[in-house]
C-alpha cells in the first residue's frame, strides 16, 4: 500500500467518525494485541477507548467473557461500540517460546468464524450494543520462530503460507459480516503485506502473547 492510499484510507476512516455517536463507548475487545495497540495511542480521542483484552485469549474465551460481564458494563457505560478484534489465538498455538499452526486445513477458521456468528447473536440482544469486527493483521511463524532461536525453522515458511490463506478466509468473513452491519475495519493486513520484509518488525508487533 503505498503513502497515499495509506492517506485515503486514514481520511475514509477519520470521515466515518464525523457522524459517529459519541455518546457511544468505544470498546475493543482482543487478546494482547491490543495491549500493544493501547500503548500508541496518543490523541484525546483515543484514550477514551476502553481495551477488554487478555493475552492467549481465544474468541471462545472473549464471548464468555462478553456474558459473564457485558450486562455489568453496561451499567456503566449505558451505550457501547464493540469493536471485536480476535482470532489470532484460534490460529495458531505457542508451545513454550515458538508457535505453529493450530491446523492444516480450514477447521480453525470454520470454528472461528461461527464463534464470530454466536458473538453477533449475543449482542444483537442488546440495542444499545454496536458491533464492529476488526480484521487480522498478517504475522509470520517463520519470522517469530527464527527469532525465538529455534533450531529449524524453514520448514515453518510452508505454515506462513497456509496461515495466510486462513487469515485471508477470516477477514473475508468480517469484511461481509462488517457490511451488513454498516461498519468498517481498517485493512491491517494490506499494509503490512505492501510494506514487505523492510517492515519484519511488524510481524513481532502484532503476535499475541498466547
């Protein structure tokens, strides 16, 4: 992606919350990427974010997370944007300091994806919830295992590929889920993708700690 569609898409994003309720509480609800993504924001805006997140969380693990305490946070924040940004720990799975795929075919995905339709269902239960899901950001098992010292890690480039094409089919799924709700997610994965091995540092930045 180069600077000046990386432009258009910041200004596309920045003109959807001109007409944006802000009586609304803007919430994202993740695994631990999130905690690296609440440690850049800066603007007035952005620290009125609320992070639900917890590292090596699963969508399962957020979705029960989401009955055991939303009816309770409303309570305190009566009207509530949900942005859902989860899967990367449906994925893959980290044995000790290395990760690999969770499996070889789509079953991950499939899981996730219903878990994403059992989170809809969830919150359409409650009117004053709005929903956004965020789509994945690519990272690589080649790059992290690598630099975790394993003792092999080419044959892990294979798994990368395939994680692609899982990733690929899941945000796939946001990106039509998003449209019948009216919602938008920045694409995180062109970016990073467009950008290349000069910006491998951003493979590490955007791995949960599962």
């Amino acid at each position: 992606m180069s600077q000046n569609q990386l432009n258009k898409q910041i200004h596309r994003l920045e003109s959807s919350q001109t007409s944006f309720p802000f009586d609304y509480m803007p919430v994202i609800l993740s695994d631990s990427k999130a905690r690296f993504l609440q440690n850049e924001v800066n603007s007035r805006t952005e620290r009125k974010i609320q992070w639900w997140f917890k590292s090596g969380a699963s969508a399962n693990d957020q979705l029960q997370y989401l009955k055991d305490n939303l009816e309770l946070k409303l309570q305190i924040h009566p009207k509530i944007l949900l942005y859902v940004w989860l899967g990367t720990c449906d994925l893959t799975t980290k044995n000790g300091k290395f990760i690999s795929l969770k499996s070889r075919d789509n079953s991950n995905v499939n899981q996730l994806t219903q878990i994403f339709k059992e989170i809809h269902a969830f919150i359409s239960d409650f009117p004053t919830v709005k929903l956004a899901f965020l789509e994945l950001p690519y990272y690589s098992i080649f790059h992290w295992n690598a630099y975790k010292n394993h003792a092999n890690p080419g044959p892990f480039k294979n798994d990368d590929h395939l994680l692609i094409e899982q990733i690929d089919a899941v945000n796939s799924f946001i990106r039509e889920t998003n449209m019948l709700l009216r919602k938008y997610s920045p694409k995180f994965s062109n970016f990073i993708f467009g950008r290349g091995m000069l910006y491998t540092s951003i493979w590490y930045f955007w791995l949960p700690e599962m």
